[in-house]
C-alpha cells in the first residue's frame, strides 16, 4: 500500500501570552497540516459499535444513555462506507469490544487471544458495607437510575455487533489493551485511528482505548463524523463534550481526520 497524505487537525497548545488577561488565550489553538500516513502501519480501530435496539424495546437505556440515537445514525450512515472503502484498499482493521461476550466465538478474537496469552488481572481493594452503600447511591442517583436498570441489563444481555460494524474473516478483536497491542506488534501497526462510540469515554478510558494504547508507544488519532460523545444535560444542544474530547486527543494522542478526505485518499 502507497503512503496517503491527509489534512490533520491539531491543537496548538503554546504560546500563552502573559500580557493578556487570560493568557491562555494567546494559543495557537486548532490548526491543519497535510500528513503523510503509511498505511502498512496504520490500522482503524471500531470500538464499543453495539448493536442497541430501539427506544421501545429499551426506554431505560435510551434515557439514560442520550447518544445512542447519534451512535446509531454513524453506523447507519458513515460506516458502511468507510468500512467498505477501508476493506477494498487493504487497511488493516480492529475491532474493541466490551460489555459481554458477543464475540469470543469470532476467528479475530481467538486470534487476539492467543498473541497475547492470558489476560492480566488487576488486584481489586477490600470492600464492606459503606462502599455497598456509596455504590448504590450512585446507581439510583448518578446512573443509570433506578427505573432505568432493568433495560440496561436487558439491552447488555442481548449485546451484538450492529450488522454495519460487524467483523468479516479474521479482523482483529481485542476486549483488552494487552491483546489489542498483540494484534499490533503482529501486523506491524503503530498508529491507530479511532472510531466508535464514546469519544469522551470509553475510547479514551476503556480497556483497548487510546490511554492503554498511548501507554506502548501507539499514536492513537480519531475520525471526527465517526465518533460521539457522552454528553450531559449542559452540553448536549451544542454537543460541547465532543469538541472538548477531540481537543484532548489532538493534544495527548494524536491527530483528528475527516471521513470524507480519509476514503478520497484511499480511493487515488
């Protein structure tokens, strides 16, 4: 595969100028470049892309998860495409998955699985009555909510991948960072480039996501249209939470592209 060169977006975090009142806003801030990508070390990943139902198999979760519609109008509409695009050229592509085991019966996963040997397991703290108490204070309070728990469980009982996002052959799955770093060290890659679902939380902070990944050297960038946010009650008419997470991945990951330029590219 032929190197490709995209416009990226990065975040220029300097200078503050100590002459203003917040000097702060003296940052360069949002700029683009053209990059060059090789593609023979550049994967993209899909992470958390769930198969979720509808609002009325599943009220609870759709109240308590607000950006599920968005999730699934980026499944319906930007993956099929780029998947598509991605798979005739070539380009290497992972999946993360979590949040039960839809997928250990995928040849990727089995493959993930023994690259990496063994999960490792992180030692858990002593628990008793008060942390019982703090837990479910924030479960009735926090979320998901009390009236909204039984059709979360329903829908993460009966989770699968959507059927636009779903793994074809022996495409890499990983449920953690050590078998995801596996799958890279195999294929030669070193620069990730996120999609899925959410920016701001899972893809940052979930097993497999950019933190674990930054952690063995992997650049870890994102697709701006194929990602959204956990957003909450203040942000959510402005999705300002997405901006901010794209804003943290250019400044500690890596790079933001857009869809459109990615698969143009592709297809010179």
């Amino acid at each position: 595969m032929h190197p490709i060169t995209l416009q990226a977006e990065y975040y220029q975090q300097f200078d503050a100028d100590l002459a203003r009142e917040v000097p702060g806003e003296g940052y360069g801030g949002w700029q683009s470049a053209p990059l060059t990508l090789d593609l023979e070390h550049t994967a993209l990943v899909v992470m958390h892309a769930w198969e979720t139902g509808t609002p009325q198999q599943y009220p609870g979760w759709y109240r308590a998860v607000e950006y599920i519609p968005r999730s699934q109008e980026i499944l319906a509409n930007v993956m099929p495409p780029l998947l598509a695009t991605a798979r005739a050229k070539g380009i290497t592509l992972f999946h993360v998955v979590g949040g039960g085991d839809y997928y250990s019966r995928y040849p990727g996963y089995q493959r993930a699985l023994a690259l990496a040997g063994p999960s490792p397991s992180t030692p858990r703290v002593a628990t008793d009555a008060t942390w019982q108490e703090l837990r479910r204070f924030r479960a009735e309070h926090v979320f998901v909510g009390e009236q909204n728990r039984a059709d979360v469980d329903r829908g993460f009982a009966a989770l699968d991948f959507p059927a636009s996002a779903r793994p074809l052959g022996d495409e890499g799955i990983a449920e953690n960072g050590a078998q995801l770093v596996a799958l890279c060290q195999d294929a030669g890659i070193n620069h990730l480039i996120y999609t899925g679902f959410a920016i701001n939380w899972c893809l940052l902070m979930s097993p497999g996501g950019m933190v674990d990944m930054s952690r063995a050297g992997v650049i870890c960038s994102a697709l701006r249209q194929a990602v959204t946010a956990v957003e909450n009650r203040e942000s959510a008419r402005t999705e300002a939470h997405k901006a901010e997470a794209l804003w943290r991945v250019a400044l500690a990951f890596g790079f933001i592209f857009d869809v459109d330029d990615f698969v143009s590219q592709l297809n010179q």
